[in-house]
C-alpha cells in the first residue's frame, strides 16, 4: 500500500498567498478607517490651520479684508478652521510663496495676477493694456464665468483661486517728465513687475521697461536707474515714490487684480463643510476689500496732491489706438478666447 504524502511546496506556497491576500485586505480596510475617521474628524471640529503670507502691510486694505475672512472663518466653524496670516513679506516674496504652497509648505498666498502669470499663463490677460473699458466692465468680467473660470485655470498645476481683490488701475509717474501722450513715454525706462506682458505693455506703449524688485525701487528712482514707475494710487502713495515721481499721470493703462490662492491639496483636505465657509467668508472679503480700496484710494490722491504731487489727465485714446496691437496679436494666441471673451463683456 503506498501512502501519499502531501505537496509541501504546493502547501506554503498557497498559505503564503492566502496570507499577502489576508495582509491586503486587511490594508485596504485599515486604509478605508483612516480615510472614514480623517472624514468624521472634520466634520466634528478637527482643527485644522491654514497659513496665509502675503507681502502687504497690515494697513493695506487687502490685509484687512483677509483679517475679517480669518475671523468669520474662525467664528463659524467654532474654532475647527484657522487662518493664520503671514504679513510683509515674512514668508518670502509672492513666487516664493507659491513655491512653498505648491510644496505642500504653506497652505494660501495672496498675489498679483502679474505675478501669477508665471504660474497660470491665463492670467496674462491682466496686463494687456486697455482690454477693460473701465472699472464697471472689469467687475463684470471678474464676477462672471470668465472670472471664475480662471480662479481655477491653476488647478493642474496645484493653484485653486479663490476670489479676487481690487488693486486699482495703474498709472505712470516719473521723475520729470508728465506722461500726456505716448510720445512722453518715448526713451523713458519704466519700472515694471516681473511680468513678460507687463514688458510688452511698456514697450507697446512706447517706454523701456525695467524689471526692478517693488523693495528697491525708491532707491532706483532717486540715483535716476529708472525715469519712472507705474502702479497704483494707494502703492504710489504708501512707498513715498511721491517724493522722487512729482508727476503723476492717470493713464488707467491696466486693471490687474490682487488673487487669493490656495494650494489644491490643501483644498481637497479640507471637509465640504469647510470648504463652504472658507469660500463663502472669500467672497465676502473681496467685497469689502472694493469698499476699503476706493476709501483708500480717494484718501491718497488728496494726500500725494497736499504733498506737491502734479497730477495730470492724460487723453486715453492715443494711448489706447496704441495697445491694439499687442491685444490683437495676444487675442491670436494661446489666451485669445479669454481675450474675446472679455471683449464681449457688456
């Protein structure tokens, strides 16, 4: 009689995979508890802090604005969410900070939309010069489909918009010379952000531009670096460049917006609940920050023209019969549809 032994080779092999089949279940449903109880923890008042930098003072009306997004924040959600905001620049400048955001570093960033350009390519459309027929037509644009559209045309690479914040119109002021036609502009070298549609803009309108970092140029415009700035009101007024630029000349060439970022994964994280009353307190902020900057900006017009300032009236139609151009060539290129869109704006 022969007596069968049993295939111990067969035998581990199949215990051995019943046991990694055992280990990945038991993964996945450890997996699935985690993923339930990070869920439940939000939803029950986790707290959760979102670090915000920024480089404005905390005067700046957009400062301010943030501040009573953080409290609203902080109030409805009895403490679970936290804004904590970085001002002056204590985090680094705006593309360092988006750096940091997009590294998982930091959660939320203000910016300018000049700036990031170099992030979103979309939001080029901003420094085209002359593409808003006026403040009503801005707003309208921003409030709209096609505002919202490119809060979230970062996405891909990790940026989620927000809202915006009002940064003004921005205006030329130089040394000597009052910019009255773009002929004035003529061999001037302008101070522009590191933006490539800000360069074109200048050059479009007939200057040199000159990329030069916001924190040295009082210094840049007083040993004559460059012939002139632009920017806006409140900005002219605030870094004191009124006591090198007497000649202040309201050319409204652009309309580029403050944004407020958050990196994408720091969104996701968050609970819907949260998610709702961050944007909704977002919301809110943007709109007293329009209320804050007009004050803002009537207030430091008086003070620039109480402190010698000239301030001229430049006619806008030479200035804007020369931007075609460049929003013609743009409106072909990879931007076009957002540049028609906003064409048609009413």
């Amino acid at each position: 009689m022969t007596i069968e032994r049993p295939d111990l080779s067969k035998f581990t092999s199949n215990l051995i995979l019943g046991i990694l089949s055992s280990l990945l279940v038991m993964t996945a449903y450890a997996s699935h508890l985690q993923n339930q109880r990070e869920t439940t923890s939000h939803a029950n008042g986790e707290h959760v802090v979102l670090r915000l930098a920024h480089s404005l003072d905390v005067q700046h009306p957009v400062h301010k604005a943030m501040q009573e997004m953080a409290d609203a924040v902080h109030k409805r959600t009895n403490g679970s969410l936290e804004i904590q905001i970085y001002p002056n620049g204590q985090l680094g400048n705006e593309s360092e900070c988006v750096e940091q955001m997009l590294q998982g570093a930091l959660e939320m960033v203000k910016i300018s939309a000049a700036t990031l350009e170099n992030f979103v390519p979309d939001m080029a459309v901003f420094g085209i010069p002359y593409l808003f027929r006026d403040e009503v037509h801005f707003w309208h644009a921003l409030d709209g489909d096609v505002g919202r559209e490119l809060l979230l045309a970062g996405e891909p690479t990790g940026i989620r918009g927000l809202c915006y914040y009002d940064a003004g119109s921005r205006n030329f002021y130089t040394v000597n010379r009052p910019i009255l036609v773009p002929n004035d502009l003529r061999n001037l070298k302008i101070r522009v952000m590191q933006s490539r549609t800000s360069m074109d803009m200048i050059q479009a309108l007939g200057g040199a531009p000159t990329p030069i970092a916001w924190g040295e140029l009082y210094t840049a415009l007083q040993q004559g670096v460059v012939d002139g700035a632009e920017n806006n009101l409140p900005s002219y007024y605030s870094s004191r460049h009124f006591e090198v630029c007497k000649e202040l000349s309201l050319s409204e060439h652009t309309r580029i917006p403050d944004v407020l970022l958050i990196g994408s994964s720091s969104w996701d994280s968050l609970s819907l609940r949260h998610q709702k009353i961050l944007q909704e307190a977002a919301n809110l902020s943007s709109q007293l920050e329009r209320r804050l900057w007009q004050e803002e900006s009537a207030k430091a017009l008086e003070a620039v023209e109480r402190a010698g300032a000239h301030v001229n009236h430049p006619e806008r139609d030479p200035f804007v019969k020369l931007a075609l151009p460049m929003q013609e060539l743009l409106s072909e290129g990879p931007i076009g549809d957002i540049v028609r869109r906003i064409q048609e704006v009413p």
